[in-house]
C-alpha cells in the first residue's frame, strides 16, 4: 500500500511539472508576488503624497501667520509712534510710513491707518477743523446720529483708492465696531469679521478685513478695563483684501493647493472670504486648518488640485510592468526547462534550483528597494519640515544632502551648481559673513587625519556664531555621523538674531539701568549704550548727540569709536541745512538713511570732515521723549556706503529708545534726588511731628488672622487685647523729625530710634484707638485720624491728635506709613476748663441755668419718644434770703448757697439734673418719677434744709427753710419750658400759703385760661 501511495504522488509530480502544468504555476506565482509588490508601491506612492501635501498645507498656514504677525508689528510701531507723540499730525504720520517702505518690506497690505475718537458733541468742530487742514469736503459718513464716531482721518499711502474710506466712520458698522471695542478693552490687536472694504469699489469684489490696535492717552493709566475705556483716544489699523493678501503666498509649492479661507470657526457659505480655484472639483485629499490672528479666528480648507501622478505611482507602474514581464519571462523559461526535462532530468532539477535562487533573489532586492525608497521619502520630509538649515557632507567636498531652510537661510540661488561641486557652496556661503576668513570648508584635512575618523568614528561636535553682513546673527552647529562604511558630517544652521538682539537689548539695559541706580553720570550710560550696540556689530560705529537747552545745537553725549576730531568739530553744530543726517533728523524728527556720503547733499560743510574721519554712510534716528520733545539723535556709522537691512532698522530703533531711556531717566534721577534733598530738609524742619513707620509686618500677622476662618477682624481685636498688643509690637519705626523727638522729651541732640516705640503715639489707654486703626487700614483705607494718648520717654502720660497716611503704592504692602501727631494736652485742658466755666454756676459748682434747661430739652425730647414714661420739675427758692445778706452780708449769703448746694447733693440721684438758674433759686430735674414720689422727695428735702444749720465763716449758724413748687412731664401734659413755668406758678403758691412748704400743680391750673401770677413776679422775700 505505502508503495502504490509512493508510486501515485510520483506521478503527480510528474503531472505538475509537465511543460503544460508548471508555467501556469510559475506565471501565476509570479503574477501574484508582482501584484502584492505593485499595490505596495501604490500605497507608498499614496503616503509620499499625503506626507507632501501636509507638508505644503504646514508651509501655506506658517507663511500666512507670519505674514500677519508682521503686518501686527508694523501697527505696533504707528501705535508707539503715537504714544511716543504728544500729538501725531498728518504729515509726521505720513513720513513714519514712508520710512517704513510698506510697499517694500510688508507686500500685501492695503495701508495703514489712524481713527479718532470723536464724541457726538465733538463732531462737528472735527469736521470743521479737518476742513481747514486742506479737505473742504470731508465729513464724517455714513449720517446719522451715533454714541461715539471713528472716523478715518489719517490713510497712508493716500492714494485715489484709499480716498474712499477718508472720513468713514468705522464704529457705524457691526462687525468693524466690534473690532475696535475689542481692542479698546483688551489693549490688545482684534481683527474684524469678514466685510466689504470701502475702498473695494470694483467687480467682482474681494472679502475683505480690518486689523486695529488701540492707542490711549498718556499718561493715562490703562490697568483696568475702566481706566482703558478712559483713556481711548483713537485706533490705528490696516485694511485688508484677503485676495491680495494671499497673493505669492507660498510660493510654487501652493500652487498646487485649492485654499479656501472661511471667516470664524465653521465653514459655510456666508462665512467664505477666499477661494484660490473656485472651480476646483474632486479633490483627493482635503484638510481643515484653524488659525488665529489678532484674537480673531480663521477656518482654512485645503485640498489638492486634481491631475498627474506622483513619481512612486510610476514607479509603481514600472514594478508591474516589470513584474509581468519576468513572470512571462520565467513562465516561458519554466517552458523551456518543463520541455528539456524529458531530455535531461539533472539538467531540469539545476534550472529548478537556479529559477528557486532568481526568484529569492528577485523579492530581497524588491525589499531592499521599497525600504530605501521608504527611508529617502521620510528623511526627506523631515528635513523640509525642520526649523533649522540642514546640510551633510562627506568631508571630501561633496555635499550629500540639504533641506529647503538651508538654502533660504544662505540665500542659495537656483542656478548656483553646488550639489557636484561644494566648494561653490562654501565660497557663496563666506560671501556673506562678516569675517570671511571664518574658515568654513567642506573638507577639513586636519579633521580627516584624526584618530578614529579613519576607524569610522563620528567628529566631535562643534558650535560657532556666525555674523552676516546683512546684521543676521545664524548659530552653526557640526557633529559627525557614520553613513554605512563611510564617515560624514551634519551641519545645522539657525537663525538667533532676535534672541540675539533681545538678549544684547536686555543685557545694554540692565547695565544701563544699574548706572541709573548707582547714579552714574550721564555720559558713562550713554558710552555703555553704545559700546552695547557696538558689541555684535564690529564694523559700525555709534554716536548719542543731545540736543541742548535752547534747541538749536547738537552736542556729543558719546561716541567713543569715532576720531576726536571728528567729534571736537560736530560738538556744538547748529541745526540748520548742510548739518549732516542728524541735523535732519531733529529738523523732520524721522529717520534719516544716507547711504552714501559724498553724495548726500545735507552733509554739506561736513562732508569733508566726514571723509577726512573715513565715514562712507550715516544712519541716523532721533530720540524722542515720552512728552514728545527731541532729546537729540541715535546714529550709525559704516567705513562703505551701505543700506540698512531689516536687522539693522530693528538695531537704530533699539538704540534711539534705549537711549531715550536713559536720558530720561538720567534726568528724572537728578531731579530726584533734588526732591529727595528738598524733602528730607521739610521732613526735619517742619513744625509737626512726623514719624515714619512700617506695618508690613503688621499686614502679614493680619493675614495669617485671615487664613484662620476671622471675618469681624474688629470685634476680634476687641475681645483678643493680647493679640491686639502682639501687633503693636509688630510696628517698625523707621524715622522721626526732631518736632517728634521733642514732642516725646528725647534727650537733645540725639535721635536714637532703638529707644521708641507705638506707646509715644498710642499707649495702652489708646489700644481701642489703635484697633480701629488696624481695622481702617486692613479694610484698604490710606487715610487714618483720631485723638487719643501716649506716653512720653520720661514716663509722662500726654494727649494727643494722631494722623496715619499711606503713602501711595503702599496700600497693599503697608511699609511706608507716614504718622503725624500733635500734642494736645494743653487745648484738652484749656478746652475743659472752658467747656466748665460755660456750664457750672461758679459759686455753687452746680449747673447753671444753660446747662440745666439744655438737660430740660432732652428730657423732653426722651419723652416724646416713650410716651408711657415721666418726669418731675422741681424749682426751689430760700425764704427770707433778702434779710440774710441785709443783716449778715453777701459772704454769709453766698456761704448759706455754697452749703445748700451741698445739702442737694446728697440725697441726689445718678440720674437726677440739679441745677441753680438764678439767684437763691434752684431747680431739680427727676427722670422716670410720678408726680407723687415727686412730692415725697421734696418734702424730705424741705425737711433736712430746716433741720439743718447753716455756718457761716465766723461761726455763726443759721437756720433756713425753702419753698418748693412742683410740676409734672411727660403723658398729656406739656414739657419743657411750660413745665418750668407751672413749678414756678406752685412755688408761688407755696410762698403765698406761708412759705416752707412744697405745693404742686393741680389739675384746675393745668386748664386753659385759668391764669396764675408767677411767684417770680412778686417780692415776697
């Protein structure tokens, strides 16, 4: 059985390598591998394209947002051309934007512009002075009436398109005001919605946009969203037509893309403001962008234009084109071999194997060509999408390989043939550095001798700064790679010139800031601000001429790299035609470029001093205060004729503020410390003592108080004295005057600050004084008052009126208190002894008859409000007084007062009012008692007078009585002054019924009409 199974698969064998049966197997073999091979270089070809269409659609968006990000900075300097001018006219706006060269170096933009805040009362005085300027048509337009216009005033360039938005009100539309309230508020550039310019007068008619940037009055502050709204005074703003500005963009690489711009976050018809191919239909790969510019958000469609075929999709064509071809090839061959078999079965088994080896053989070389192919495609597209300039090399003068930002940092034109040949590379390269003899080579022999290099070991790496002619600053950076079995080298290139100018800026300043502090003279800050400038640009050469008092000359403020002769001679030049670029530049107050010397006709006089001194061009900007005024000039000077680049306008500017800065400060630094002299004179001198505290330490522990959970920080100090005294010993006194020194009784001629503390302004009776204080100024307040007390060093306890200030920048930190405080005890005393001799009876001690009927009123008025309660009036008058100081004289009379006086006293109540109101009579106010216990009290009065014996001073005794009338307050009956009438009218009675006896209205007197005679009207002593 096994035997016929054996002999059965043999001739299957046979069967299927016959020459019909065995072609059709290789060929369908073969077909098979070169489809599997063929979709392969197919899906390759596929990710090659998405990878370059990414890579276009990264390059298109970077392009477009560092096109606005420029277009944004050139606002930014008209808007510090406005806060650097205390008023911007027309000209002066015009001439900042020639010299910006808009046309040249910021393509796209439409102009640049300036609109001013007119209120509605102000518009018509705007409109008639702009008329007078030279516009006798201009108005403010659309009409109507608004809360506020924006009229356009200022557009640069004014040509005949842009005359169509002179006057237009730019708040009167939606989408524009919404612009410029944004920008009002945040301080920051807002980009409008998507409108219809009003210069866009053509068809058809291109979206268009606005960027604005506010500007402010200054000094104005501007911290708070109020104080912005404040202060507005206009904005400064670009108009855009979205076709013009993607004009160019991206190059030939964009070309090839369909972009569509969409106004906000979502795409539809309305929001459409671009479409590059309006036509474009089935697109195969599409992308969706997002970008924000000036706190506004734009949407971008991206798709690819259709046609052609990448360079892997005929590759992959070339595969299956192969593919078939060698498997009909090896089919025919398989044929051949199937046929000679019957002739030569060793034969047929070598081209068996042979076919088996081609076929292996065949699929590793299709592998190993995919991966390269695979490899180079990625390698590729990373070194495009890199920041940096890449360059290889084999360290034999070939260049292996280099990525686009290579060649646009180096400026490599198309036509230079430098793949075959580097040295051209090179010698383009050195062209343009500043030191040409940097040594920048492709093949290095000492690098090639090195130990290891010949191993196949990598170079060491290296780093260099590289300074280009063109004030570009590039950082190079080598390490050497191993490529296979040979060695190579990387070079990476990036541009650091604005982290080079900021660091050097940062750097000059805070020298330059640190020679303020120290006050160093000012020509040592400004030759420390040139020499800054001067330190990365070896080949220029800077100058600083201040402008002097009367404005018509120009003095050197420092220039220590140009010959002395030159400046003995430019010291003191007038300012008038032929004065050189400086000259110029105070005269228009713009930059001025001469670019050439010998040419420049404003060099006049000059111009051979300046040839003499070997000076080819002159850049000169001036330096303007924050005030507006010309300080003097900021100036550059070159060995050749040149033009400033873009760095180099950067670097002038740099330097002309910075040395603006300097001046102004240098300025304000004398002048202060001529208000800090004249200060510290007032300080010592002045009349009121003055005491200079810091509670930080205080606003710290008040802090901590805080953070543990204490709202009512008053009601807590009032029930935590300790912790009120712990806070008091927190107080710092930094400083007295000598009015404070003698105010406490300081030994003279001494100021010992060790020996003071808060008890010489609140000592411990004046701690609730001091509560409150903490209180005030823990709630923000910077103002403080009250009276209270302290103690002297000598012990003595004083008076005095105590004024706490903080001075202003110190709310929040509470280390700068100013304390006045003045002694008062003398006014107190002075004060009180007054305030006695105006409401005591000075015979008697009690009060007098103001005082008593002033008490009177506020009864009266207590029982006004609680109607229940009530009140007696009791009035008092000695019988017979007239006859004790006819027989014994007017001493013993006023001694029997003195004694009676004493004797009411006594039986006197806290809350009883006792009072003599002229006299032998006296009155005694009893709140809250009934006109019976009125009587009860009296006559227990009465009674101890009679009992008791009055002495006189030469030891005679005498006995007296009293007559006492009663009337009540308070219910029904009437108060106050008729009270004191109706006890007047009972103490009547009571002298009329014999005298030493108490009598009290009733109620037949209390009615209308029935008319009593006063007692006080009647001698009946």
């Amino acid at each position: 059985m096994r035997a016929d199974a054996q002999a059965r698969l043999r001739r299957l064998l046979q069967e299927l390598l016959s020459p019909s049966v065995l072609p059709a197997l290789v060929l369908s073999g073969c077909l098979g591998v070169t489809a599997v091979l063929w979709h392969g270089a197919l899906a390759d070809a596929e990710q090659d394209a998405q990878a370059d269409f990414d890579g276009r659609v990264r390059e298109l968006v970077n392009n477009l947002d560092q096109r606005m990000q420029t277009y944004v900075q050139a606002l930014y300097g008209v808007q510090g051309l406005f806060a650097s001018s205390q008023d911007v006219d027309r000209d002066e706006f015009r001439t900042y934007l020639t010299g910006q060269d808009l046309n040249r170096h910021f393509p796209g933009v439409h102009g640049v512009g300036y609109m001013k805040l007119i209120g509605p009362q102000q518009r018509e005085a705007h409109e008639a002075l702009v008329r007078r300027q030279g516009f006798p048509d201009y108005r403010i337009f659309p009409p109507g009436e608004r809360d506020w216009y924006a009229p356009i005033v200022y557009l640069e360039p004014f040509n005949d398109n842009n005359r169509h938005a002179f006057g237009y009100d730019t708040g009167s539309e939606e989408r524009r005001r919404t612009a410029l309230e944004q920008a009002r508020d945040s301080g920051q550039p807002a980009m409008s919605a998507k409108i219809r310019l009003v210069q866009e007068v053509g068809e058809p008619a291109q979206s268009g946009f606005l960027v604005v940037l506010p500007v402010y009055n200054h000094p104005q502050p501007i911290v708070t969203l109020a104080q912005r709204r404040s202060a507005i005074s206009g904005w400064v703003f670009a108009p855009f037509r979205v076709g013009d500005l993607m004009a160019g963009l991206g190059g030939p690489r964009a070309a090839a893309l369909d972009v569509e711009i969409y106004d906000g976050g979502v795409i539809t018809p309305e929001a459409l403001m671009y479409d590059s191919v309006p036509q474009a239909h089935d697109t195969v790969r599409v992308t969706r962008q997002q970008i924000s510019i000036a706190n506004h958000r734009w949407t971008l469609r991206i798709a690819t234009l259709p046609g052609g075929g990448t360079a892997r999709t005929d590759k992959a064509q070339v595969i299956g084109a192969l593919g078939v071809a060698l498997s009909t090839l090896l089919a025919c061959l398989t044929w051949l071999l199937a046929r000679g078999r019957v002739h030569a079965r060793a034969g047929m088994r070598r081209s068996r194997a042979l076919a088996e080896e081609l076929k292996e053989g065949q699929a590793t070389l299709m592998v190993m060509a995919d991966s390269a192919q695979r490899s180079q495609a990625m390698l590729r597209s990373i070194l495009d999408s890199t920041i940096d300039g890449i360059l290889v090399d084999n360290l034999k003068g070939a260049v292996l390989n280099s990525n686009r930002r290579f060649r646009e940092l180096w400026n490599v034109p198309e036509h230079l043939d430098w793949q075959s040949d580097g040295a051209v590379l090179m010698t383009h390269m050195c062209g343009q550095l500043r030191h040409p003899e940097c040594g920048l080579r492709l093949d290095e022999p000492e690098q090639l001798t090195l130990p290891g290099v010949q191993r196949g070991a990598a170079l060491e790496e290296e780093h260099e700064v590289l300074h280009l002619k063109d004030g570009r600053v590039i950082e190079k950076h080598t390490r050497g790679l191993q490529l296979g079995s040979e060695p190579a080298r990387i070079w990476s290139f990036r541009d650091i010139t604005e982290r080079t100018q900021i660091s050097r800026r940062e750097q000059t300043r805070r020298h330059v800031l640190e020679l303020l502090a120290t006050g160093a003279p000012l020509q040592t800050i400004l030759e420390s601000v040139v020499l800054g400038v001067e330190a990365d640009n070896e080949d220029m050469m800077c100058s600083i001429l201040l402008l002097d008092d009367s404005g018509e000359h120009l003095l050197v403020g420092a220039a220590p790299s140009l010959p002395g002769f030159y400046n003995a001679a430019i010291h003191g030049m007038a300012i008038r035609d032929g004065a050189g670029a400086c000259g110029l530049a105070v005269r228009t107050r713009s930059r001025v470029i001469v670019e050439d010397i010998r040419l420049a006709p404003s060099w006049g006089e000059y111009r051979d001093l300046a040839l003499q001194a070997q000076l080819g061009s002159c850049w000169s900007d001036p330096i303007i205060s924050t005030s507006g005024s010309v300080l003097g000039t900021f100036a550059i000077y070159h060995r050749e004729a040149r033009l400033p680049s873009l760095a180099n306008i950067a670097l002038i500017e740099q330097g002309a503020r910075l040395a603006g800065i300097a001046i102004e400060q240098a300025q304000a630094a004398e002048a202060l410390r001529i208000g800090e002299a004249r200060f510290r004179s007032l300080y010592d001198h002045a009349p009121v003592a003055l005491w200079e505290q810091d509670w930080s330490a205080v606003r710290g522990a008040l802090a901590e108080l805080e953070l543990s959970g204490i709202e009512d920080l008053a009601a807590y100090l009032q029930a935590n004295p300790s912790q009120l005294r712990r806070l008091a010993s927190l107080v710092r006194i930094l400083d007295v005057n000598a009015a404070a020194l003698e105010q406490v009784a300081a030994p003279p001629g001494r100021k010992d600050i060790g020996a003071l503390t808060l008890a010489q302004n609140f000592d411990a009776a004046a701690m609730p004084n001091f509560a409150r204080a903490v209180t005030a100024l823990a709630q923000g307040q910077h103002f403080f008052a009250c009276e209270g007390s302290f103690e002297r060093l000598d012990g003595v306890a004083r008076l005095n009126e105590l004024t706490l200030l903080v001075m202003p920048g110190h709310t929040h930190s509470l280390d700068f208190v100013i304390v006045s405080t003045l002694d008062i005890t003398e006014r107190r005393r002075m004060d009180d002894e007054l305030r006695v001799l105006a409401t005591t009876d000075f015979l008697t001690g009690l009060p007098n008859r103001r005082e008593f009927m002033g008490r009177l009123q506020e009864e009266e008025g207590r029982l006004q409000r609680d109607i229940g309660a009530s009140a007696a009036v009791l009035l008092l008058d000695i019988d017979h007084f007239k006859r004790i100081n006819d027989e014994y004289g007017h001493a013993a009379g006023d001694a029997v007062l003195r004694q009676l006086a004493d004797l009411m006293c006594e039986g006197q109540r806290k809350i009883d009012m006792l009072g003599r109101i002229g006299g032998e009579e006296f009155a005694l106010l009893l709140p809250g008692t009934e006109l019976t216990a009125a009587a009860v009290f009296a006559e227990r009065l009465r009674q101890r007078v009679e009992q008791t014996p009055m002495r006189l001073d030469d030891g005679v005794t005498l006995n007296i009585t009293v007559s006492i009338g009663i009337a009540a307050m308070g219910g029904k009956t009437p108060g106050g002054d008729q009270a004191l009438i109706r006890a007047d009218q009972a103490l009547y009675r009571a002298k009329r019924a014999g005298r030493n006896r108490v009598e009290q209205m009733d109620g037949e007197a209390d009615r209308p009409g029935h008319q009593v005679p006063a007692a006080s009207g009647l001698n009946l002593d």
